[in-house]
C-alpha cells in the first residue's frame, strides 16, 4: 500500500468530519478512522464523497497510508479513550512519528503522556481547537503544545487550515511545552464561561429589569457588534434573539432555563484555585450553571419569596447604554483574571508563554473572539511582562470611562433583586485589586487568635513572622507558616 495521505484523524463525530474536510479543502491528503468503522464508509459517500479523504477499517490500514513521519490526530472524548488509542498506536508507528490529541483534554494528563510518549521514542501534541463546528470547516483558533520537535511537521497543516485575521495572518502558533496547548485551551475555555454569563446577565437586565422583547433586544445586540463589544458571542446572541418558533413567537422564550458544562471551566477553576489566582468571574460563571441546573429549587423558592416589581425607573436607552458599559468593564476583568492565570501557571510550569500571541490566536476562529483582542496584543507587544491588563494605558482608560455606568448597573440589580453574580464579582474584584489597604490584616488576627498562624508587621520587613498571646492564656509556640 502506497504511503500518499499526509495526516491521519481518528473520531468523525462533527468536529472531526469538519477538521478532515477542511484539510481536504487546502490541498492536503487525509485518511479517516473510525472504532465504528461504517462511520468511515458513510462519511466517505457522503460528507466526504468526491474528496481526496481516504477510508480506513484498522488502525493498521490507515498507518500503512500514511507518509513519514505519520501524524495521527485523535478527535475523540477526554479521558480514557485517549489513552487507549495512544497504546493502540504505539503497537502499529514507529519512532520519530507524531500522535496528536485535538480534544478537549486536562492539560496534567497532556503533561503525562507526553512524557510517555516521548518515551517510547514518538512525539506529542496536545492542541486546543476552538471554533464548534463553523470553526472546524472553516477556520479554527488552533493552540498546540508539547513535543516541540513535532511542530514542524503540523505546523504547515495547521497554519494552512487555521481562521486568519488581519494580513492573512493565521490564528495558530506554538504554544510551548508538555500541556501548554491544552492550559491555554482550557483556560480559554474559562474565558467563554464568563464571557457568556456576562452576556446573559446583560440579557437578563434589559429583559426584566427594561421589559424589552427579543426583537427589541436583537436590535440592541446588532448594534452592540459594531463597536468595542464586537465578538462572536454578541454576534450569535444577536441572531438567536431574532430567532422565532413554528408559531411565530421567539425561540428564546421556550427554552429551559437550565445550563449544563462539559468540565473545562470547572478545571480551570481548580487550577487557579492550586496557583492561589482569584478568577473569581469564572468562578462565578461556573456556579451559575450549578444554579442554574436547581430549577425545581428555584421554582419553590420564587414562591415563597416572591419577587418585587424589578423594572427600572428612568430613560430605557440611558439604561441600555449603562448596561452595555458595563458589560465592556467586566469583560476586560474577565480577560485579565485569565491571563493573570496563564502567567502563573507559565512560571509554575516552565513555560514561554506569548501572551500577546495567545491573544492572537483567540482574535479569528474562536468562540470568544472579540475586537478588543487586538488591544490585549497591543498591550502586550509593548510590554511583554505586563502583570496586569489593567495597568495598561488603554484598559485602564476603558475601566474608568465605564465605572459610574458598572456601579450604577450593578447597585440597581440588587436594589431590584436581579441576580447578576459575574457583573458584581468582577466589579468587587476590580475595588479589590485597586484598594492598597484591605481587612486581610484583621482576618491574619484571628487566624493567629485561633490556630497561633503568625503575622507579618507592617513595620517589619516582609517575611518576618510573629505570634501573640491573644488570651494570656495561650503559649509561645506558634504555628508553622504556609500558604497552600
């Protein structure tokens, strides 16, 4: 059998099939495996029907059709199936071929095997792709990492296939090392968490604290797109608003009110939580599917705490105007929260991270790609260490033309009783960063009353702990100091 495909994917669920003919689409030679191998025939007649795309039935078959080095790509489920497939192709390549995990996986798993790989004399990628399903066939935001001698053997096909902005510029590049693809995927993924649940706090005031209509709204959200809130999701919340049921009425209205989640934006919480990095808005965001998913909780406690009339006084277009400030304030603490993230996380693991590249990456392709992306990258090409999004001029700008339209918005959903917890967490997180005195110093007193934890002084230098005899009871051995 003639070695003549360039790339190998195994997994055609959607993801799949769409990356398979994308590659299909720029020239490159792709063969397709399924485990459910007449998947494989009927996407080949087809999906794939008058394409170059290859069938399949073995894992054999398909490493015989491929050139050196073989470059595999798994689409399949986290977990446990790729860990599967890995055993099951090292018995079938050889060494200096790549194995690549295109899914959705923890970026410690990815850390793991590609050590093993590595091992067994083969390279690894753990890459994030980012796009859904449109992305896929499309233009995806592609984010590889790993086995870094791998990358110029995927990096012509990922390139060629990946979204592009500006001057044909692709939204893929090297991540870094071990599992820098998948953080950076994950953390991406925490991003989207509260980028949604901004915008659907934002949908909630103007619906019941404004009484619009959908229609209304839908106009709102177009014109929203056309300026500094520019992104996918505003795009999407914009055509779903229009969008109307059989008989006529929207679509939105008929939908359960109850969110589910695959993982991601919980383990990125996980993960700042293991650094100590408060990405309290996703946090949040995370949470409020959790609520979310009480509705009969919900439905029993709205009745016995009934609401009050939770309508805003005042000019709706005034209000529509503080709402969408707002939003644009919180999305920019989103942001920063996340990359104040993948800054720790570089250090902790010894990654290069291109943040402002990163940032690139997200601008095309991805699910929360947005305008204000390429202010992220400004801000980081001009200072590559910046500690925090919003000591740059432009952010910093932004967060105080919007932060009397933030508190005012803020303040009156509690007023009314409208619940808008990522909105209020990342106000709360903006006074908390920008305050140089908080009361950590009173709660440090009570831990040492307690448990005799110790304290630093404010006259004494920093690493200087004591401990003082609160009762004149206790004694003078004072616990060991240690931040987990």
């Amino acid at each position: 059998m003639e070695p003549k495909a360039d790339i190998a994917l195994i997994g055609l669920a959607v993801m799949g099939q769409n990356l398979i003919l994308n590659m299909n689409d720029h020239g490159f030679t792709v063969v397709a495996y399924n485990r459910t191998t007449s998947k494989v025939d009927d996407f080949v007649n087809n999906e794939a029907k008058g394409t170059k795309v290859i069938g399949a039935h073995s894992l054999a078959e398909m490493v015989a059709l491929l050139k050196r080095p073989r470059r595999v790509m798994l689409m399949v489920k986290a977990g446990k199936a790729v860990d599967e497939f890995i055993e099951q192709l090292l018995g079938v390549l050889e060494p200096g071929d790549i194995i690549i995990d295109g899914g959705n996986s923890l970026f410690e798993d990815t850390i793991r095997r590609t050590k093993y790989v590595e091992s067994k004399g083969l390279l690894y990628i753990g890459t994030g792709v980012s796009g859904g399903e449109e992305g896929a066939r499309r233009g995806p935001s592609i984010m590889p990492g790993g086995s870094p001698a791998a990358w110029e053997h995927v990096k012509p096909i990922f390139q060629a296939i990946s979204a592009k902005v500006g001057e044909n510029v692709p939204c893929c590049d090297w991540v870094g090392e071990g599992g820098a693809g998948h953080y950076v995927k994950m953390t991406h993924n925490g991003i989207e968490y509260g980028d949604m649940q901004l915008t659907c706090e934002a949908y909630h005031l103007m619906k019941d604290g404004l009484g619009m209509t959908p229609d209304e709204m839908h106009e709102v959200f177009k014109e929203w797109n056309t300026g500094e809130l520019d992104s996918y999701l505003v795009e999407i919340t914009r055509d779903i608003l229009a969008k109307k049921d059989d008989d006529g009425t929207p679509l939105v209205d008929k939908i359960l009110d109850t969110a589910g989640q695959k993982g991601t934006g919980k383990w990125t919480v996980i993960s700042s939580q293991d650094m100590g990095i408060p990405i309290t808005l996703i946090a949040e965001a995370v949470y409020s599917r959790c609520v979310s998913a009480m509705k009969d909780q919900r439905v029993q406690a709205a009745k016995v705490f009934k609401p009050k009339n939770p309508k805003f006084s005042g000019d709706r277009k005034q209000w529509v105007n503080d709402i969408r400030q707002a939003l644009y304030a919180s999305k920019i603490i989103s942001y920063t929260q996340g990359y104040m993230l993948m800054r720790a996380a570089a250090k902790q693991y010894g990654w290069n991270l291109n943040n402002g590249g990163i940032a690139l990456m997200w601008r095309g392709g991805c699910i929360i790609r947005s305008a204000f992306l390429g202010d992220i990258k400004k801000a980081f090409d001009k200072k590559p260490n910046l500690d925090n999004l919003l000591l740059d001029p432009f952010f910093k700008k932004a967060i105080k033309g919007c932060a009397r339209s933030w508190r005012k918005v803020v303040a009156t959903a509690v007023k009314k009783g409208i619940p808008v917890p990522a909105f209020s967490t990342a106000l709360a997180f903006f006074d908390g960063i920008r305050s140089e005195r908080l009361p950590a110093n009173l709660l440090q007193a009570q831990r040492d009353y307690f448990g005799a934890h110790t304290y630093e002084r404010v006259d004494k230098p920093r690493g200087e702990f004591f401990h003082t005899n609160w009762t004149g009871t206790g004694g003078r051995v004072a616990s060991s100091t240690y931040t987990v």
